[in-house]
C-alpha cells in the first residue's frame, strides 16, 4: 500500500511508471492464458489470435507497456475476457431476470471502467430479453477491434509470426473508419506506437470508400482486397516495402524529450465527433510555446508533464473543454481554437493532473468501494457529484492552482494574464478548500478513502495551504479587481452549498 503521496518527485512517478509497466505485461499474458485455458473454444469461435497476441507481448519493449495505444488495447482485451465470462454464467442461469439486474447494477457501479452500459442495457432498463444477444454481440465486436488494433502496434511482426507457424496466411477483416477515441483518421493504416500512419493512393482510396476490406496476411507480405480489388500493402523481399507511404507523426519540439501532435478532432452541433482533419502547422509551435512557459514558470509541473503526457489531439470543438481517457494513459485531446495561450498552458496541466491520478488510482486503493452516491457538491460543475469524480476534481486543480500561483510571478506572462493567474489561483484556492473537507469528511465518517486516500488528501492539503499563504497577499487588489465580483459570487455560492448540502465538518 502506498502511503505517501509526494506530488512533485521524478524519482517516485517513474517507479509507478515501470510498475505499470510490469503488471500491463503480466495482465496481456494472464489474458492469453485464459483465452488458451477456459475460454479456448469461445477464443476460436471469435478467431482471436490469441498465438499472435502472445508474440506482440514477446515482441514489445518494457517501455511500450505504458503507451496510451497498449494500455488501452490490453484494456480491451480484458473487457473481451470479462464479458465472455458474463456469457457463460448468464448460459448457465437458470434465473435470467435475477442475473440481468444484479448485472445491470455492477455496469451502473463501473461505469467509470468501461461505456458498454448502453449497449448491453439500451433501454437503461435491466432487461432480460435478449441480453444473452446483446453480450454475445458485444464479445464479437471486441473480438474484432483487438485483433485489427493489434496487427500494426510493431509493424511488420504478423508476417514474422506467420512464417513461425504451419499457416499459410491469415484473412482479417479490416474497418477504414474513423476511430475517434484514438484520433485515428478514416481510410489510414495507424502504424506502430508513435502515431504514424500508412496512407493509400487517391486510387486505392477509392476502391476502400466502396467495398469490404479484409488483409489477407502472408509469410512474404500483407495484400489488402476490397471487392474484386486486390492491393499489395507489404512485400518482404530483401528488405521491408510498404507500399503505401508512410506518412509520421508531427513532434512538438520541447526541451525535455518528446511530443507528438495528432490529427484535428472536429465537433459537430451536437458536441460530438465527426471527423478529423489535419492539423494547422501553426498549432507546433503554439504547443510548443505553452510547454516552454510551464518550464519557465513551474518545473516542477514540468518534469510531471514530460514524464505523463506523450501526445496531444487538437479539439475543434465549441463549447467542448479538454479531456482525456482513463485507459488512454498520456493521451491528451486540448482545445486549441476556442480558448487562449493561457488557457491551453491550463488545460495541458489539467489533462496531465489526470493521467497521473489515474497512474495513483492504478497502483493504490485510494477509495474503498465504488461508491456512487451523488452527495458532494462539485464547485467546478455546481451539482452533486460521487467522491471518485471530487476526488479526480479536487486533484487536478489542485494542480492548477499551483500552476496560476507560478504563473502570477513568472516573466513570461503579461500584466493582464498575470492578474487572470492570480484571480484564477484564489478562485481554486477556494474550491480545493471546500471539496478537501468533504474528502476528510468522507475518510473520517464514512470510511470510504483508504490509508492511502488519506495520504494523497494530506499532500494537497499542504500544497494548498503553501498557497494560500501567497496568494493571500494579494487578495484585496484581486477583490478590487474587474475579476472581484465573480469571485465574491463564487464564494457566496460555495457558502450556500456548504449550508445546503453540508457536511459541516
């Protein structure tokens, strides 16, 4: 059990890192035993490749297993593996409507895991009828996305594998689609770890847009057929071809290593997804400016970026703030096009403060249950949230506190931003303060956050309390401020919340 939380110490976030590392493997390899083991004819009714799985955890390198792309594959795969287990003791019960509610309220109780609750339970009903349907048919299209996503995270490796084996090739179906959550484009080939991709021809592209895609992999290559159409992808010869061009990533340069910029996201009216188009080359050096800003002004906040966050996915998207996936460690999607350079040096800390949440939420029980309760009043939403989602909220401004306190004193800002930072900092300040009591309260009476919780609590205990201290010299000029007015309403509105919903520790 983890029982301390410095929130700053390289040496300490890499440590977790390499664990993370350690048990991804182990879990891949568990995985492919079970699939080998009790779920044998259910792996081979689904054509999981479950040999060629086993040859991508050989293959890859230890570093590769805290890759935002691995870990969510290997989360995947684990779903796969636990609703194939769903499926058999839902064949095995005898009493259908009894297990379709008790399995409805433990979806209801992950759903921070995973977002299958909708489409096993479309009705958001525990319905019985056809549930058997619905998770066979959800086992078939995880089946099929593992295995797709797996064939190019070490390029060229199922040809290697093949050739190991007495098969004389093997035929995969293949979507083109966009996908989304991997800001991945449509009609693209995403290629290894760095996010690459494999482009085809205006002429092979046409052929795609019409027809069925499947890969048929061989010993000396892979050859994409669509209807009628057959296009060679891969030749082994003497060397590796690829015959599609291989079109990589965009680096953002930045002094402590390296990160990636992805396509452009692009929201339609309903705030969601539509499309990905490519990304302006003026976004590089915007990017790369917000980094050399967080170096400047927090190296502390710094180092944690380098180390947690490896690639960025620009938004286009109205209304929509960043966010980032729980199984997506390092995976960042930031607005970029509807907010300003001080917000997006907010928003980089703000989606890294979760990553590394979520690295703590990996490595240690910091909350004992899932306890969904909506009880906690969030200062951010201004509604009532379950103290997982306080818990994520009250870290990851926390951090952003701690970086509007660095930025108010740092060179590189403006007078006006410099005063944004400040009337930003006493604003968190306040709102860290009012969830850290419902945190304590929640330790203490209700018992719900672990040794380990606590300690993660008394870190951001202090660091807010350090400051307090400094931002409170400037209180009255913020106060006096064209920012004092939301502020005061703020603070009203967290008095009335505490009055409300309590408790009044």
């Amino acid at each position: 059990m983890l029982t301390s939380f410095p929130l700053f110490n390289n040496e300490h976030l890499s440590s977790l890192i390499d664990e993370l590392r350690r048990s991804m493997r182990r879990v891949l390899a568990q995985l492919c035993d079970e699939l080998d083991g009790p779920y044998r004819q259910a792996s081979q009714r689904l054509r999981i490749p479950v040999g060629y799985l086993r040859a991508v955890e050989a293959t890859l390198e230890p570093e590769d297993f805290s890759h935002w792309k691995v870990v969510g594959w290997i989360e995947e795969l684990n779903d796969l593996v636990y609703l194939l287990d769903v499926r058999e003791q839902l064949r095995r019960e005898s009493d259908a409507r009894g297990f379709a509610e008790a399995f409805y309220a433990a979806c209801a109780t992950q759903y921070y895991e995973h977002g299958y609750l909708d489409e096993l339970f479309p009705e958001g009903r525990p319905l019985a009828t056809k549930l058997a349907h619905r998770v066979s048919s959800l086992c078939e299209k995880l089946a099929r996305q593992v295995s797709r996503e797996s064939l190019f995270l070490v390029p060229g490796l199922p040809c290697r594998w093949l050739d190991e084996t007495t098969q004389q090739q093997w035929r995969v179906p293949y979507d083109f689609g966009p996908n989304f959550e991997r800001a991945e484009p449509a009609d693209c080939i995403p290629f290894g770890l760095d996010g690459d991709v494999l482009s085809p021809s205006r002429s092979d592209r046409r052929h795609m847009c019409t027809q069925q895609a499947v890969l048929t992999i061989k010993r000396d290559g892979i050859d994409l057929s669509c209807g009628a159409h057959r296009i060679p992808l891969l030749v082994l010869e003497s060397a590796r071809q690829w015959r599609w061009e291989v079109k990589p990533t965009v680096s953002v340069l930045v002094s402590y290593g390296r990160m990636t910029m992805g396509p452009t996201l692009i929201y339609g009216k309903r705030r969601a997804p539509v499309r990905m188009g490519g990304s302006s080359s003026d976004l590089v050096p915007r990017l790369a400016h917000a980094v050399r800003a967080i170096e400047t002004a927090w190296p502390e906040g710094a180092n944690n970026l380098a180390l947690l966050t490896s690639r960025i996915i620009p938004l286009q998207a109205r209304g929509v703030v960043s966010f980032s996936y729980r199984h997506r460690p390092g995976l960042s999607f930031i607005n970029c096009f509807d907010r300003d350079e001080f917000d997006l040096i907010d928003d980089l800390i703000h989606e890294n403060s979760h990553h590394q949440l979520n690295l703590y939420l990996r490595k240690a029980e910091l909350l004992r249950g899932e306890h969904t309760d909506e009880i906690f009043y969030s200062p951010w939403r201004k509604s009532l949230r379950p103290v997982r989602g306080i818990l994520h909220a009250t870290f990851t401004f926390t951090m952003g506190a701690l970086l509007f306190d660095r930025l108010a004193v740092s060179h590189r800002v403006t007078d006006a931003h410099r005063l944004r930072a400040q009337a930003r900092c006493l604003e968190e300040v306040e709102s860290v303060r009012y969830s850290l009591r419902d945190l304590v309260y929640a330790a203490r009476q209700l018992g719900w956050l672990s040794e380990s919780g606590v300690a993660l609590v008394q870190s951001m205990a202090r660091e807010i309390r350090r400051v307090h201290r400094r931002i409170a010299l400037h209180e009255s000029a913020i106060y006096s401020s064209h920012y004092g007015q939301d502020l005061k309403r703020h603070c009203d509105t967290l008095r009335h919340a505490r009055h409300n919903y309590g408790p009044r520790l």
